[in-house]
C-alpha cells in the first residue's frame, strides 16, 4: 500500500504559479487606472481653465495650451 505524504501537490503548485502572474497584473492595472484618473482630472481643470471667460469655438479646439 501506498501512503501519501503532507506536502504541496501538482493543484497546489498550478495553483500558486496562475495566482502570482494573475496577481501582478491586477496591481498594474489598478495602479495604470489610476494615474489615468488623474490626468484625465488633469485634463478637465486644464479645460476649465482654457475655457474660463472665452467661449467654446471649434476653431480653436486644436490650438495648444501653454
């Protein structure tokens, strides 16, 4: 008869090898969401500020802001 000893076995280890990949990119994710969070913020101050006092013309969307 054969008796198994306490130890990692083969789901344990695909397990553990699917988790850290899997893991990574879920941080990356989370952390590219939010710095594009805070420049698209960026962006609508910067429009805010574009705009304040001027009206909208289409003509001037494409210029640059300094």
């Amino acid at each position: 008869m054969r008796y198994r000893t306490a130890g990692l076995g083969r789901w344990t280890l695909w397990t553990l090898a699917a988790a850290l990949p899997l893991g990574c990119a879920a941080l990356l994710l989370a952390w590219r969401r939010r710095r594009d969070g805070q420049y698209e913020e960026w962006w609508r101050h910067r429009e805010r500020l574009r705009a304040n006092g001027h009206h909208h013309d289409l003509a001037r969307k494409g210029d640059l802001f300094v």
